[in-house]
C-alpha cells in the first residue's frame, strides 16, 4: 500500500515539491519591511531571468559544439578520401 502511494506522487513529484515549497515560504512571515520584500521579488525575478537566459546560452553553445565536430568528421573524411 506504501509502495502504490510512492508511486503515484512520482509523476508530479516536482510540482508537489515546489508547492510545497511555496507554502513554507508563505507560512514564514519574518520580513516585516514591504519594500524589502518587493526589491526581494525583484531581484529574485532579475535572477530568474538570468537563469533562463544562461540555460540559452548553453543550449547555443551545444548545437555549436555538434557543428564543429559534424565538419570535423566531415573534414576528416573527406581528407581520408583524398
């Protein structure tokens, strides 16, 4: 019975976790200042962005990466070839 449980939180298990998360987050109420709370979310959604951004870059530099070494080979071949 314990095992069918596991099991049935796996698929969604991220979501779970990050509301989780959320409500925790909520629950804490030790920032009284507003206005720090707001440059907090501000900066946090800055962060954010810059994590999406990176995770482009990467990706770029990736198909990049698979093109140099498709003409490597495509080179070394031709070269064989010859």
């Amino acid at each position: 019975m314990g095992a069918k449980k596991k099991a049935a939180k796996e698929p969604g298990k991220k979501k779970s976790t990050e509301s989780e998360a959320q409500a925790r987050a909520d629950a804490v109420d030790d920032i009284h200042d507003e206005d720090y709370k707001k440059t907090l979310r501000i900066e946090s959604r800055e962060l954010e962005k810059q994590i999406k951004k990176e995770e482009d870059l990467i990706g770029l530099y990736n198909d990049e990466r698979l093109r140099i070494n498709y003409f490597w080979l495509v080179g070394k071949k031709e070269l064989e070839d010859k």
